[in-house]
C-alpha cells in the first residue's frame, strides 16, 4: 500500500469511529487524542478496527506508534511493505 492509500484507510477509520470529524483538518504530527477529542476506548477501537481492515498485528506495545497521521502511517507502512 502507498503512503495515500494508508491515509485514506487511518482517516476513513477514524471517521467511522467519529464521525464528525472533518478529515481536512487532521495535522498530521500532532495527536489524534489531542486534536480529535478521542477517548482510550474509541483509540482502542481505532487500532482494532485498522488490524480488521489491514490484517496487521498491532501489538499492545505499539500503539503509541499510532498516536498521529505521520506516526501510523510510517509504521503501517512498514507492516503492509
């Protein structure tokens, strides 16, 4: 998958988790808890979310990996590479 095609996949999940959200506003280094308002249990559904879709494994351990737009995409690319 392209850096594009990880963005769309992290940014239509977050949608599906918040609807709200308006994707054009998303900065890609700052964290989605900071500017998107999400709870420890929409994160969580995030990550398990991108793990359905993908078919990564995402350990526990990682997720702080996945706390920005930048951050997700660099380690999902190298999970899906």
């Amino acid at each position: 998958m392209t850096a594009d095609d990880l963005r769309n996949v992290i940014v239509g999940t977050l949608r599906r988790i918040a609807p709200e959200i308006d994707p054009s506003s998303i900065r890609p280094g700052v964290s989605f808890r900071d500017q998107l308002d999400l709870d420890s249990m929409d994160f969580l559904n995030f990550v398990l979310a991108l793990h359905d879709k993908l078919g990564v494994e995402i350990p526990e351990s990682d997720y702080p990996r996945l706390y920005t737009l930048d951050g997700a995409i660099a380690y999902l690319s190298a999970k899906t590479g």
